[in-house]
C-alpha cells in the first residue's frame, strides 16, 4: 500500500513533469487530500471519485482524493501509482482548460462512460 505521503510526493512528481503553461489560471492549484469520496449517481455506493475539477468563489482548483485511490487501487505498485495519479490529474486539468474554452467535451464523454458502467453491471447483476 502506497502511504498518503508517498502517494503525495508521487503527485508532486507527476504534476512537476507537466509543462508550467498547464497550470495557467488555475489559481487555486492542486490539492491531495485524505478523503475517499463516492459518486452520487450510485445508489449501491460502488464509484469512487479520484479527483474533480472545482471553480468556485475560491478560484479554480484540482482535488485528488486519496482515500478513492486506496479504495480502488489500495495493492497497487508504487509506480503504478503514480501512473494512475498522473492520469487522473491530467484528465482534471483537461476540464480546467476547456471550462476556460467553455467547452464540455470531457464531461459529456465522463457522463457517457458512467451510463456505460451502469448498462454493464445491470447485464452482469
């Protein structure tokens, strides 16, 4: 298991290879935070959210929740660790640069891989 601290600097390092220009107007930066958070549009509670881009009264900000990666991906490797961190980070920042495009893409291509997940599992249930 990948500790909270290591998991951290694993972060620190996958957002330090990424070009500055990325961060550009996200000026509330990128928080990592203890949390494990589930998604609402579950009812049986078994989707976990990794990370969400927030704009609010605050700013524009990236949060990772490291509680759902250890719920997810609790036995993972250290360098897959950080992969999965990376992704998730790119994939945040991604909805940073097109809500300041005014754009939705990513979150319509999220909304269908969750109505996706849930026509599989009622197959398989």
């Amino acid at each position: 298991m990948v500790s909270f601290d290591e998991a951290s600097a694993l972060l620190d390092e996958a957002a330090n290879e990424l070009p500055r220009e990325i961060y550009a107007k996200l000026n509330g930066g990128i928080s990592f935070i203890p949390d494990t958070k589930k998604n609402s549009v579950d009812p049986d509670g078994n989707l976990y959210i990794l990370g969400e881009y927030q704009v609010n009264s605050l700013g524009r900000t990236v949060v990772l929740f490291y509680g759902s990666f250890l719920a997810v991906y609790g036995e993972t490797t250290t360098q897959r660790m950080k992969g999965l961190l990376g992704s998730t980070l790119k994939h945040e920042l991604t909805h940073h640069w097109e809500s300041l495009a005014g754009e939705k893409d990513l979150e319509i291509d999220d909304a269908i891989k969750i109505r996706n997940y849930f026509a599989r599992t009622k197959k398989q249930g």
